[in-house]
C-alpha cells in the first residue's frame, strides 16, 4: 500500500506533531496518542498510525504508561519528504 496516497489530512498533521517532538503515546495495544499534554481528539487516527507501523513508542514503557512517540522510518515516507528541513534532521 502506498500510504502517501491513502493518508488524509489529520493523519499527516499528526504525523507532522510526532516528527517535531509533541506526541507522547500510550504503551498499549491500541495506544492513545496525546499532542502537547493532551489527548489527541481522534483516537481512531492514532490507532490506524500505529497499526500501520507510522508512530511507535521512541522507548519501552509499563502497560498504559505514555512516552514520547517516534516518527518511524515508514512514517517518513508516508510523509513524503514534506518535513520541513530543522525536524528532518
């Protein structure tokens, strides 16, 4: 599947939070995603990010613990280089 095609606009805009550090996510099966301390407002667009491999915990945590999430190397190029150059780097 090519997600670059298949990605709407809120699920680029929270992978665009995720890539510049305002995301934490929820270590759980269906991990909530949180934007800037607070809960994301679609829990189905964090859970299809994270089913599809685009966001992931950045580091291990307990059972409904929140951590930083992590833009994965999918998620980079679901976004299609669309990421300004100061957060790609």
């Amino acid at each position: 599947m090519d997600v670059r095609t298949e990605l709407n606009h809120r699920e680029r805009a929270t992978l665009r939070a995720v890539a510049e550090g305002h995301a934490e996510i929820s270590c759980s099966c269906e991990p909530d995603l949180f934007v800037d301390g607070l809960a994301c407002c679609d829990q189905h667009t964090a859970h299809r990010l994270a089913h599809l491999g685009l966001v992931a915990p950045a580091r291990g945590g307990h059972w409904g613990e929140r951590v930083p999430a992590l833009l994965t190397a999918a998620g980079e190029v679901a976004l299609g280089g669309l990421l300004s150059p100061e957060v790609a780097a």
